[in-house]
C-alpha cells in the first residue's frame, strides 16, 4: 500500500506514543520516501494519519460486505 501526501499540510492534533529501534528506524524510512515524493517535509502525524483512515476504510468494507 502506497500513501499519497498533498502539496499542503492539513490541520493536526498532537499524539504522543513510544515506539521501539527498529519501528523508528523504519518509520525515518518512511518520512524520507514520502517527504521526497511529496516534495516537503512529511510528519510521523500524517503518515499515521493516512494510515489509520485507510485501514479503517478496509475493516468498513469488510464490514459491509459479510
């Protein structure tokens, strides 16, 4: 699954969470590709954000379709 990032940063609200080396190690990794592909600087926010709306979409769909 890829993500897509606009050009303009929406409106957040501040989530702190801990999270382990290696999870963080991946987690740059991913704030680098998406930061070069958007052409700005992408937070760990949106990334979760994106991720947290498309998986609920999914879980949705199944939903409906039992």
């Amino acid at each position: 699954m890829k993500l897509s990032f606009e050009k303009k940063k929406q409106n957040t609200q501040g989530v702190q969470f801990r999270i382990d080396p290696i999870t963080n190690q991946n987690l740059t990794a991913l704030r680098n590709y998406y930061s070069e592909k958007a052409g700005r600087r992408v937070t760990t926010g949106e990334i979760f954000k994106q991720l947290i709306n498309n998986h609920s979409k999914d879980i949705q769909m199944e939903i409906r379709n039992r």
